[in-house]
C-alpha cells in the first residue's frame, strides 16, 4: 500500500526480481498520481487505485480496501509509505500479516515531520524503524532498525535523504525474513526470529 513516489517500492521490486524470497503480488494507492503506481505497471504489477475520496466515511473505505487486498490472497500487507492512519478493525485483520516502515528510532517520533522533530531535539542519532502493524500508531513491535549520526548544522531535508537510504536496506530485509518463514509475530506481542524472541530489535549501524 502506497501514497507516493514509490521508492520503498521499487526496492523491494529490486529485491524480488534479484534472487529475493518474495514476490510482489498487487500494489495499491489511495491516490490516482502516486508515482509508485507507474513504477509497479513498469515492472507488470497489478496496480490498483482505491481513492478514500469516494467513501462516505473510514469504515467503508476501508472494507473495500480489505476487499481488494484479499482478493490477492497476500502473505503479508506491506505499508510502504501509506499515508493513513487504519482502524483497529482493519489492523486486527491482517494481525501478524502487516509490516510498516516509519522513519525514526522508535518509539522516539511516531507521527509524521520525524526529522525536523529529530533535529529540534538535539538528536545525535536518528534512523528508521520497521515494526509489525497494531492498532497503536507507530507502536507495533519493531524488528529491525538502523541507526545514522545526524551531522552538524544538517537540515531536515537533508536527513530525510539519509534516512531514507537505509529504509531500503532494512524494508526489503525484514520482508525476506518474513517470506522465508524465519520472521513472526509470536502470540505474546514480541517478534521472534528464528524461533527466538527478539528481545531488542536487530540493529544497523
């Protein structure tokens, strides 16, 4: 699921057309000019456009939505830049089946403007995160993280760029541990790896 340029996107195309362990089967986007759209028609993956526009209210929208992603029958929902907050209904659906990426070192900066609120804070560190998806805004267990020092007299844009460099390191990782069957959600809340409970997540410097 999409909203925009599509960049996690196409590196997790990469990944797969590159000897990966997944395959992406459908893309989705609430907006008709999401340019991610365009690089999934490229690459002759189903590319569908679900405007929230069009619905009376959240709960229609989002059955819909659930409609179309089954009809794809996925292993795994991957929120890759998506750019809306789901009901604990749609959440609890797709329970231990959804991933998010969010660019910051959770549980610091949930929300949005990460990196402007990372350099007001005086941060020395600053990364991304991906976590599976729970009812709680960017409060899912994370799996993996990687980390960057935030250079002196850096600007948010600038940070963002970085930033956004290793979400397609670590998206396309944590999706490949999934599609392997190595990464699940265990039924105490807590990511297991391998069979073993991640106690922190995995991290990249």
């Amino acid at each position: 699921l999409i909203s925009g340029s599509g960049s996690n996107l196409q590196a997790l195309m990469d990944d797969a057309t590159n000897g990966g362990a997944f395959e992406i089967v459908a893309v989705s986007s609430k907006r008709a000019d999401a340019g991610g759209l365009e690089r999934a028609r490229r690459a002759g993956i189903p590319a569908e456009v679900l405007d929230h526009r069009d619905y009376a209210g959240r709960e229609p929208y989002e059955a819909e939505l659930r409609t179309l992603i089954d009809r794809y029958a996925p292993g795994l929902v991957i929120l890759a830049g998506f750019m809306r907050i789901l009901t604990p209904a749609f959440v609890e659906h797709y329970a231990g089946r959804m991933l998010n990426i969010h660019p910051s070192l959770l549980p610091k900066f949930r929300g949005l403007q990460t990196h402007q609120r990372a350099l007001d804070a005086d941060e020395r560190e600053h990364g991304a995160s991906v976590h599976f998806v729970t009812p709680e805004l960017d409060g899912g267990p994370v799996v993996i993280q990687a980390r960057l020092s935030i250079h002196p007299g850096e600007d948010a844009a600038t940070l963002a760029q970085r930033v956004l460099t290793l979400e397609h390191v670590i998206y396309p990782r944590a999706v490949g541990w999934f599609a392997q069957g190595r990464l699940r959600l265990g039924e105490d809340g807590r990511p297991r790896l391998d069979g073993a409970p991640l106690l922190s997540p995995i991290r990249l410097d």
